[in-house]
C-alpha cells in the first residue's frame, strides 16, 4: 500500500480518501483448490480489465488492473492461461515489467515482476 495515511481501512482505500493505489497477495499451491490457475480465471471473470479504473476524486494517472509475480516462471504461466481464456473479440496482452518491493517481515528490497493487462 502506498499511501498518504498510515494504516487506511478497506472503506478508506475504496473511496479513495486514502490517495493510495494497493493490491492483494494471495499464496496459493500448484495443486491444490486455490491454484494460480483458478485464481486467475476468477480475477479476470471478476474484474472489467479493458475499464480504466479510477478511484473517487482522482486525477492523473488511471490505474490499471495488474498481476505482481515474484517469479518469472508465474509470467509464462500466466500468459499461457490468458491465451487459452475465450475472451470473444477482445484479447489480453501482458506488459511485462517490474517493480521493487519491499518485504516487511524481512526488511529487505525485493525485485517482482509487474504484469499490465491491455487489451490489444
């Protein structure tokens, strides 16, 4: 979370009092119920990726709905269930990039690998 307020609430970064963008971490296991497969075909069914999101009394940058991955071989596979979704006439294409991030718990910056969702 990146914010101008230590410590927002939920409703606080949903109205956008917070001026913070943020985003969910979510672990998961290669084979079990939460997948990384499931969770994206869920997210992408959930969330209108080609809207430009913008929260309550922003200006400036739109933000756009993103996948973070530690490692790269979660880009591949991310880009590979993309592929295989029927999204109809629109299609999905990753911008690969990254960002640091830093790790609370361990103090330490960490490299992760940033995917944009656009539509082509």
């Amino acid at each position: 979370i990146n914010s101008a307020m230590p410590h927002p609430t939920p409703q606080q970064l949903k109205s956008g009092s917070s001026n913070a963008i943020y985003g969910v971490q979510i672990q998961y296991e290669s084979d079990g119920a939460a997948n990384i497969s499931n969770i994206v075909v869920e997210y992408l069914q959930r969330v209108d990726v080609f809207d430009r999101y913008k929260q309550k009394h922003h200006v400036g940058i739109q933000y756009r709905p993103g996948i973070f991955a530690e490692h790269e071989d979660e880009v591949k596979y991310v880009q590979q269930i993309i592929d295989q979704m029927n999204l109809g006439e629109q299609k999905l294409q990753l911008q690969i990039g990254w960002i640091f991030r830093f790790d609370i718990i361990n103090s330490e910056k960490q490299v992760c690998n940033i995917m944009e969702l656009n539509k082509t």
